[in-house]
C-alpha cells in the first residue's frame, strides 16, 4: 500500500477484495480518474487511456524491480559521489559599495536616491 499512497493510484474494488496491490494485479483497470483528481487535472477520454496505459507500464515495471534481489546493496542518494565543492569563505578587500553606486542614476551621499512614489499628503 504504500507505492498506492506514494503515486496516488489506489487499488479497484476487485483488487482490494483479492488483497492484491497495484503492482501485483497486472490485468486490473488502473482508477486513473481518481489519480487525476489527486493530480488536479482534467484529462479527455483519450488521455484516460493513454495515462492509464502509461501508469500501468510503469507499475508493471515496479513489479519487476521488486523481484530484484538487493540485499546485500547500500541505499544511496545519487548515483555518482557527490561533495560540495565550496569556496572558502574568506573576507576580502573590496569597495563593493562604491561598485553598486557607480551604476546608481542618482545618489544622495552614499545611498541610491529614488523618485518618490507614496503620496504622504493623503
């Protein structure tokens, strides 16, 4: 139950009474009304079946790789090692806001000076 919970596809009624989840009841009809419901779409009838279809595929081939035998393999996060590759974080010596208010329009002493926009007058 717990793929059904992740995908949003729920067993049939038929299904449930034979105790079988998505992924083991290859021949049953995939309730893809209700997993565009939970989607928020809206979907024509021939986007039914093509999603139904689609969904169904993938859950097959989910079915297959629960066959796989992985007890001896480390759950990981990427496929490929991943470090973060950061810049030590340094001060250095730099007139940044001199930089900023060369590009200003205008300037009041050391600050951006900009049109008024609030009518405090009311």
């Amino acid at each position: 139950m717990i793929w059904e919970a992740t995908c949003g596809a729920r067993p049939t009624a038929a299904t449930a009474r034979k105790g079988m989840t998505m992924l083991e009841a290859d021949s049953e009809k995939i309730d893809i009304d209700y997993v565009a419901q939970l989607a928020r779409l809206g979907l024509s009838a021939a986007e039914r079946e093509l999603f139904s279809r689609q969904l169904g595929q993938v859950l097959h081939y989910m079915g297959k790789l629960k066959e796989l035998d992985v007890a001896g393999i480390e759950p990981m996060a990427h496929a490929l090692p991943v470090a973060n590759v950061w810049r030590a974080d340094e001060p250095w010596p730099q007139d940044i806001k001199g930089a900023a208010l060369a590009n200003a329009p205008a300037r009041r002493d050391d600050l951006f000076q900009v049109p008024k926009i609030v009518d405090t007058n009311g």
